[in-house]
C-alpha cells in the first residue's frame, strides 16, 4: 500500500520574529533603568532650576533695599504751585525752603520801526546778529532786502548764534521782531549795520544802550534768604538734587521728605518673594503620605542648607544698636505658622517716621539685612556657585546618560545583527535539510511502489 508524500520545502523559522524577542527581552531591563535614570536626572535639572529661580527673584525683589534706593526716593510739595513747581532726584536731602522769586528770566526781544507791509525793500548793506563771541553776517543786496528777505535769511542762516526773526503786522504797518531763542543776559544780542545805502542801521541795537520790549534777564529769586540767580527759570544748580521751575513773581515754600510708600512696597516685594521662595522649597522637599508622593529635592542637604540660611538671616537680631529697630519683626515683618513672613506697614510706617535712619542701617546699610542676603545669594546662583555647578552636573550627567542610550542602542543593533546572520544560517541549513529529506522520501516511495 501506497504511503502520501510529504513535501516539506522550508524549514519556516521566523527569524525576524525570533531576533525581536530576543533583543527585547535582552535589554528590557537595561532601557528600564535607562529610562528611570534620565527621568530622575531630568527631574532633578528642573527642581534645582526651579529653585534657584526662587532666589534670583527674591534678590531682584530687594534691589532697592540692597542698593538703597528705596530711601533715597523722595516727594516734594509746593505750598503755592503758580508761583513755581519742584521735583526731586534721589540725593535730595529732606528740608524746606522758602523761595521768593522776584524777576522770571527773560529771552530778550526787539522790535523794528513800521513798514508798509513785509514786502517792501528796507535797504543795503551788511547786517550783522551776534550773541556773546557768536554771530552770523548777512549781504543784503537790492532785488532781495525786502523784510521778508531779511527774516528768510536770518532763519536760515547756518550761523545764527540763537535768535529767531518774524515779522509782526499792526495798524501802522510791518516790523521785524527779533527774539533770543534762550532766556538769560548771557543770550542778549546786539544788530549792527554796515556798507550798502545805510538804511539797514534803522535795525540796530545794543542791549546795553538801548531799549526794548523785552531785555533779556536772568531769575531773581532767594532761598531762605540767600540771594541767586539763574539765566533760566529752569533752576538745576540752586538746591542739591532739586529742579525748580519759576512760573511768576512770588513766594512759595518747597518742602522735600522722604517717601517712606517706597520702603513699604519694597518690603512688601521682599516679604511677598521670600513667601514664594518658602512655597517652592516646600514643594520640592515635601513628602506627600497620603498620594505617596515624594518632593523632587527631599533631605537635599544643600537646598536644607540654602532654606535655613535665608530664614535665620530675615530673623536674625542686629547687634550693636543702642536704638531704634534691630531686626525685621520690629518693622512689622513676622514669621507665620507656616513658615510664610507678614508685614504689618502701620508698624513699618510708624518705625519711619521715629527712626529713618535706623531703619535704613538695618536694611540697607553696609551690614543690612538686604547687602547679607544679596550676596548670599549671589554666592549660590553665580558661575562658580553651588547651585550652577549642581545644575552644570545634572546637564552633564543627562548627556552621559544619553551617550550610554546611544552606545547600549548600538550593542543591540549589533546584537540584532549576529543573531539575524545565525539564525538565517541555521534556516538556510534547515531548509536545505528539508530538501533532501524530501528527495529521499520520494525515493524510498518510488521503492515501496515497485515492489
């Protein structure tokens, strides 16, 4: 009896399935670990990142405790504002003064006699405008001396050392108005005529000889008595770090004071910073039972450190002083329950205004509170800081981690590689055994048959 027979062609191994799992069984754990590594690394970089942004904003947010100048700011009060106006500059000193003004500066004005109108020819010659060792000079020549020309060319003359030329039309006819384009005696001008016809000497003028609407004139004022003057009513020079501004003949008393909203806001920035600065420490530190959650910096001895140094500093006591306040809960500022700090600014103010001075020493003097924490934290956050050169080996060591992803990326590649090539051999071999097995089995039927 006959037997069926078995075609067998292929040894049907399926290679790229078997290599797959293989290799994925082969680095499951390594790329499990891997990817913890990085995770945490990375976890890491931004928990410290965020930490250190918390100091750089609460040293920006006492900048002008550490520099000073949140009691160097000053208001100024004009006790009659139409007789002048003040401000301050932050090295005015507190005071009061009073100012009497007695003459407003003046830009000196001239005015020529009557023509028929702006078009008629005034006369020949040169004409010469000069201010102090300035001037310019001007060939008026027939066919274009009309008062119009004249005005034309003093306007736009590259010379003109600082006066302004128009023309004025009244009942009795046209006149060439010249005026200083700055106030003061030091810009007075003289006109001087020369050459041509002579009529042009009907322009001249010497401040000195002459007369006219308006002569140039310094500021009159005193302060507190003392008497000065100013070639403008813009006064820069009369009073340290105050400009004042004479509008009219008067008295008027200027008082300057320190304004104490600015050391109260700036304290305000300070206490609102640190309560950031405390929110984000306990964050990155905390241990969360309930959800099993665990801070990205918990029992990190360096943030613990930096934490403790920053509250100890806020409520240290000031030694050495015999008065006035000595640390931060004198000002008003109080440590709360949850680590948080308060400010109280009717006790700030009411600091102020008994000791201004200690008050300043305490927070902004050489060895304030905010000089201490500015450089602390300078300390930590700079190049060569602690916490850069933390963040510098986190970054460093997530690029290693990346470097050994690509090398471990690599051996299994390899590893594919061989075990393809092996087991693409032994289905080859199989195949080919496949082959004669079939070659005999037809054989042997092909005996059996015959029999």
């Amino acid at each position: 009896m006959a037997t069926n027979p078995v075609s067998i062609g292929s040894s049907s191994i399926d290679v790229a399935t078997i290599v797959s799992g293989l290799v994925a069984n082969k680095r499951s754990a390594q790329d499990k670990q891997a990817a913890a590594d990085k995770q945490a690394t990375t976890t890491q970089i931004s928990a410290v990142g965020n930490f250190t942004s918390s100091l750089t904003s609460l040293q920006t947010a006492i900048k002008s405790l550490t520099d000073g100048t949140a009691f160097t700011t000053q208001t100024t009060s004009v006790q009659d504002s139409t007789v002048l106006s003040a401000s301050a500059d932050n090295t005015a000193q507190p005071n009061n003064y009073n100012i009497v003004v007695s003459k407003l500066a003046t830009s000196q004005k001239t005015t020529s006699t009557a023509f028929t109108d702006s078009k008629t020819a005034v006369g020949t010659g040169n004409l010469t405008i000069a201010i102090g060792s300035k001037s310019m000079s001007l060939d008026i020549e027939a066919g274009a001396n009309t008062l119009e020309n004249i005005r034309d060319a003093i306007n736009k003359s590259k010379d003109n050392p600082g006066v302004n030329a128009s023309i004025v039309t009244g009942t009795d006819g046209a006149h060439l108005v010249l005026t200083s384009a700055a106030t003061g005696k030091a810009n007075a001008f003289t006109v001087t005529s020369s050459g041509g016809d002579g009529n042009l000497a009907q322009f001249n003028f010497d401040p000195t000889t002459g007369t006219t609407p308006t002569p140039a004139q310094d500021a009159e004022f005193t302060i507190d008595g003392l008497p000065a003057t100013s070639s403008s009513n813009v006064v820069t020079q009369a009073i340290d770090g105050v400009t004042l501004s004479l509008s009219k003949v008067g008295n008027s008393s200027v008082t300057i004071a320190n304004d104490t909203t600015a050391v109260s806001t700036a304290l305000g920035s300070l206490v609102s910073a640190y309560n950031s600065f405390i929110s984000t420490y306990q964050t990155l530190t905390k241990y969360d039972a309930t959800n099993n959650q665990v801070g990205a910096l918990i029992g990190d001895a360096t943030v613990n450190s930096i934490k403790s140094q920053v509250s100890s500093l806020l409520g240290s006591q000031a030694t050495g002083t015999t008065s006035g306040p000595t640390s931060l809960s004198n000002l008003g500022v109080s440590f709360q329950v949850d680590g948080t700090l308060k400010l109280d600014t009717n006790q700030l103010n009411k600091v102020l205004a008994q000791n201004p001075k200690e008050t300043r020493n305490l927070l902004s003097g050489d060895n304030g509170i905010a000089p201490q924490l500015d450089k602390l934290i300078t300390s930590w956050t700079s190049t060569t800081g602690i916490l850069t050169q933390r963040t510098a080996n986190l970054n460093q060591k997530s690029k290693d981690l990346d470097d050994q992803a690509t090398a471990f990326n690599q051996q299994m590649d390899d590893y594919a590689a061989r075990l393809t090539k092996q087991y693409s051999a032994l289905d080859a071999m199989m195949t080919k055994l496949a082959g004669t097995s079939s070659y005999l089995q037809q054989q042997f039927d092909a005996l059996t048959a015959n029999k």
